[in-house]
C-alpha cells in the first residue's frame, strides 16, 4: 500500500517478479477493496501464487515512526512484518514510510544476537577495476544510525560482508570504511577505533579507508559509515546524476544541430542508461534483524519494485540473516568484539 503510486505501482511489480522467479509465491498485504481493482486489471485474482491478506490500516510516508508503531497495529506494514516474525512469510517488502518500516521491523522481529543495530544497505552500480564490467558495491548505513559508535561499523561491516559474499558470491569481499582521505591519521576517532577493530578481524578482507570519489570505482565490495554520511553521499550522488542528464538534455535541444548529433549519439546513450538504470538496483535491505526485510524506493516504478521483490528472494535463498547470525557468533566466540 505503500509508496507514491501505492498498488497501481506494486501490483504490475508483482507481476513481473512472478514472471522473473517461477518459484516465488506472494502474499500481497493491504485493503482487500483497494487491490481488487489493480489484481483484476493485471490478471492476477486467481493466480495460483498470489494470495491476498487484508490489513485495515495503512501507515502515511509522513506519519511519525512512533504513532505508526502504537496507533497501526493492523497496519499492511505491520501486519507484513507479523507474517515474517510467525514463518508464515520469510521476507518482507514494502515501499512505504522508511522510519515506521525500521521501527516496526525492529520491534516485531527483533535483532540477531550480537547486533545492536539495524543498518540500511543499498547496492550502487560501480565498474570491476579488472574487467572493466558492470559491478555493484554495497554500502551501509545509509539512514538508520546517524550517529555510530566503532562497534556499530564493526557490526556492519560483517553484516555487509556476508551479504556480498553470499549474494555477490565472493569468497572474500573487499570491506572498506568510507573516510575523508585514505591516510590512517585522518578521520574522527570513532572512523580510526573502527579500522583497528575491523582490521583486526581475520573474517573481515578490510582493505583501509576510501574516499567519496572512490564509491563508484570499484575499490571496495563493501563500503561502511554511519547513516548520516551514507544519506548525504547517497543523496548528493542522486543529485548529481539529475542535474547532469538534465544539462546534457538541455545540450541536445539547443539547435536543429545539436539535435541530429543527439539522434547519432542516441545508441551510446542507451548503453549508459542501461547500465546505470536505477531500476536495476532498487531494494535497500535492512540487515540485522531476525528476517529478511527490504526497502524499495518510494516513488520506484514497476520494474523498479520487482528487482525489490528480487533482491528478497535472493536472500531468502542464501538464508542471509541466519549466515549473518552465524559470523557474529563466531567472531564473539573469538574475542570480544562488544
């Protein structure tokens, strides 16, 4: 229910992860008046993987975490949160309010042992420095923690590495803390206590501290910092992104010249598009909880909510929470990370 557009964005959504993953069955959480229409138009009633459970409530993209959490028990958000926490579904995906969803998970699905914080990770296109080809890289946090503490990077630093590793598949992912310069003596004393206790770990392949120009580059799988810093670097990189196809439309449009050599350039810019097309990268997970639960875009499109729908079904399959839970105890079980 969630989201800008709401079910006439979800549903077409659900119908193309439906498509992408024959074994995917979902249940679609909402006012069972509200998705008729919407299931009807996309052919999607009487789908045998398709089941609806209706909620009464819906939580408003501006309503406060905390009203969300006591006044919408029967919330599509809660109620999708409840169907994890009692195995009746193994992920959760939503579009909606970012707050209300991380306080609610937190409180209906509680953390992993070991974990003291939820941390949002989102997936960034970047290019392999070797092969020259499309990668991604995963960074956290990107909102929930604005203020950390070293042991809380510590923690998003395995949780991203299993992540990467296990969806990724890589034996040893690159883990990187994201700093304003790359010499050891720079940074907050916090950033420098987390580089010791990560590079400490002999789990861990931390690779030393990246800077924001070093994102996109490919340096690192993994890259870490608090909440704070990771919206603003997420946020500042969406800007940039708009501002610059805007100028190079504005380029294109200037004269009946600049328009043929767009129609000519028109091929190369489709690649780049392509390759860039956020849509391919929509669903930010929110690691650390007992369930899988992940984030989509609010104003995403349908192609953007089904690679959200995908991203779930990938974890799920790599059982990420559990693997996460697992690291943790070993490492807790070495030496004391707390």
């Amino acid at each position: 229910m969630g989201g800008d557009y709401g079910p006439s964005i979800t549903i077409p959504g659900v119908k193309l992860a439906l498509q992408n993953y024959p074994d995917l069955f979902i249940l679609l959480v909402g006012r069972q008046e509200s998705l008729r229409p919407f299931l009807q138009k996309y052919k999607l009633e009487n789908h045998p993987r398709v089941q609806v459970v209706h909620a009464s409530e819906v939580v408003e993209m501006d309503e406060s975490p905390a009203s969300a959490l006591r006044g919408k028990k029967d919330s599509s958000m809660r109620v999708a949160l409840n169907l994890v926490k009692e195995a009746k579904a193994q992920a959760c995906v939503s579009a909606g309010n970012t707050g209300a969803l991380m306080a609610t998970s937190r409180f209906v699905l509680k953390m992993l042992p070991g974990i003291d914080r939820p941390a949002i990770m989102y997936s960034l296109p970047t290019l392999d420095p070797i092969s020259q080809q499309t990668a991604r890289v995963h960074m956290l946090d990107l909102g929930a923690n604005v203020d950390c503490k070293d042991e809380h990077l510590f923690q998003f630093a395995v949780m991203g590495s299993v992540l990467s590793s296990q969806v990724d598949g890589l034996a040893s992912p690159k883990v990187a803390l994201l700093n304003i310069g790359e010499e050891q003596m720079k940074g907050l004393e916090v950033i420098k206590r987390a580089a010791q206790k990560i590079s400490e770990c002999q789990a861990l392949n931390y690779i030393g501290y990246v800077e924001g120009t070093d994102i996109l580059k490919g340096k690192a799988n993994v890259i870490v910092c608090d909440g704070f810093v990771g919206n603003v670097a997420l946020k500042t990189m969406e800007g940039v992104v708009r501002y610059i196809a805007s100028h190079v439309k504005l380029a294109f449009n200037h004269s009946l010249f600049t328009r043929l050599c767009g129609f000519l350039a028109w091929p190369v810019f489709r690649v780049i598009r392509q390759k860039l097309d956020l849509r391919r990268h929509n669903g930010a997970s929110l690691l650390g909880l007992k369930g899988i639960v992940v984030k989509s875009h609010g104003g995403a499109k349908a192609e953007a909510f089904a690679t959200a729908l995908g991203e779930a079904f990938h974890e799920v399959k790599k059982d990420i929470p559990n693997k996460i839970h697992a690291l943790i105890d070993e490492i807790l079980g070495k030496e004391d990370v707390r």
